[in-house]
C-alpha cells in the first residue's frame, strides 16, 4: 500500500497527461488520503426524553442540534397547551432526520404522536415560505397539527379507552375506519383546514411572521381575479385541485391560508 506522501508524489512525478487531467487525478487522490486519514464515524441513533418529548437523532452528526431541538419543542409545547388547553396524554416522538437537500416536517397522531423533521435549509424556490429560524417554526407548525388531532373530548377518552388506544385504518379491515372515527374524530377534516389551521397559529406564534402575513397568496388570488381564473370550492380543492397545481400540495396551503386568516 502506499503511503499518503507517497501518493502525492507519485501523481505528480508520474502523470504526464494535460493539465486538466493532472489536477483532476491530484485531487481524486487528496480526498482518497483524506478518506484514509479521517475516518468517517459510524452514526448510532441517540436520544433525549422530556415531560412531553422522546427525540431520537443521529449521533454524533446531529448531537450539537438535539438541545435546541428540545427547546424549541418545549416552548411550542408550552404555548399549545396555553392556547388550545391541550394536555398531552403521551409523549411526542420527534425524529430527526437528514437524508435530502430540502428541509421539511410532517407529524401524525396514529397510531402514536410523532414528528418527523427534515433537518436540511428549507428551498426557497417556488416557495412562499417566509418563516423566522425554521427549526423552531417546524415545532410550532407541526405541534398545531398533533394537537388538532390528538385533543380529546370525554367520549373520546371512552372510546380509546375500550380500543386499547388510538386506531389507524388498515386496508384490508374496512372497519378500522369506524374505530379511527370514533378514536380521533378531527382527523378525519380536509388537508386544507390542517395547513390553514397551522400556519395561521405558526404565524402568530412568530409575532406576525409567516406565511398568513405574507404577500404570496394575497398575489395568487388577486391575479386569479384579474385573469378570471377558476376558484376551487371546498369539495373541488380536495379532488381536483391538488392535482392540478404546479407543486403537489401547494393549493391546500394558499386557500386554508386564505380560509383560516
């Protein structure tokens, strides 16, 4: 095997190719001796808990974000329980995860309350996007969505309670949708009032700054009027109408805005 020293010599003793070629091998080499120098650490899956929380993450490549993550929950947390009175019957998983170039977060109630949190920049292409530190806005965004479906009413304590817990609809048994219904009964409302829902709270939440403050829609609708363009009711938007915009999902975000506001 060569040594990393010898490596650089022999490329630049050796290569009697163009220019170009030269530099191009010198640094293939240079990330190989690199590679052989810093050994890339294995990523094990780690974890916090809190009252509310159980965040699992990647160690090491993600242990300097779990502490704000943390925080930041616990703040949202703190502000849904004041806002909606919701009390949290179980812990909220957060998982944390970087695996694309585009920073996201989606959070279900079934069958148990979780968020997955795309940790990457958030694009601002094509995006209405307007937000203060993402991370945080991901926590107050998606705890708006967990609340929305996981806040309970006395019948729907009673009907957990004789289920052994919340219910998620099966394909094969037609019937699990009667027991989600009679489990989590708002999580059957259209995407639209979600989106709308929790970007309106998200907004206010950031003293004004988001997407129900910013000028985004307000110039989708007004040229919409100007062109005469065809207005979406409420069956419509959730059939044809997330079908037919340039970036899916894009029309439940600009009318449950609009809706909401």
């Amino acid at each position: 095997m060569f040594s990393h020293a010898s490596c650089w010599c022999w490329a630049i003793r050796s290569v009697n190719t163009k220019p170009v070629k030269q530099i191009a091998l010198i640094a293939a080499l240079s990330l190989f001796a690199l590679a052989q120098a810093f050994p890339a650490r294995a990523l094990e899956l780690d974890s916090i808990e809190t009252e509310h929380l159980r965040l699992i993450y990647q160690a090491p490549a993600q242990s300097y974000l779990a502490p704000y993550i943390v925080r930041s929950f616990e703040n949202s947390m703190a502000m849904q329980k004041k806002l909606f009175g919701y009390e949290p019957r179980e812990k909220t998983t957060v998982l944390l995860t970087d695996f694309s170039d585009y920073g996201n977060a989606s959070a279900t109630a079934l069958p148990r309350n979780t968020v997955m949190t795309e940790v990457s920049p958030a694009s601002l292409s094509f995006e209405t996007f307007t937000s203060i530190e993402r991370l945080q806005t991901f926590m107050n965004h998606e705890l708006v969505h967990i609340v929305n479906s996981d806040q309970t009413t006395e019948a729907d304590r009673r009907w957990r309670g004789l289920l052994f817990g919340k219910a998620n609809p099966v394909a094969r048994h037609p019937e699990s949708l009667l027991y989600s219904r009679l489990t989590t009964p708002r999580l059957n409302a259209p995407r639209w009032y979600f989106e709308g829902t929790a970007v309106f709270v998200e907004t206010w939440m950031a003293g004004g700054i988001g997407r129900a403050q910013g000028a985004y829609d307000e110039m989708v609708f007004r040229s919409m009027v100007h062109d005469d363009a065809h207005f979406y009711g409420r069956l419509g938007l959730v059939s044809e109408g997330v079908s037919t915009d340039f970036k899916e999902g894009a029309n439940y975000y600009l009318y449950g805005t609009r809706f909401i506001s």
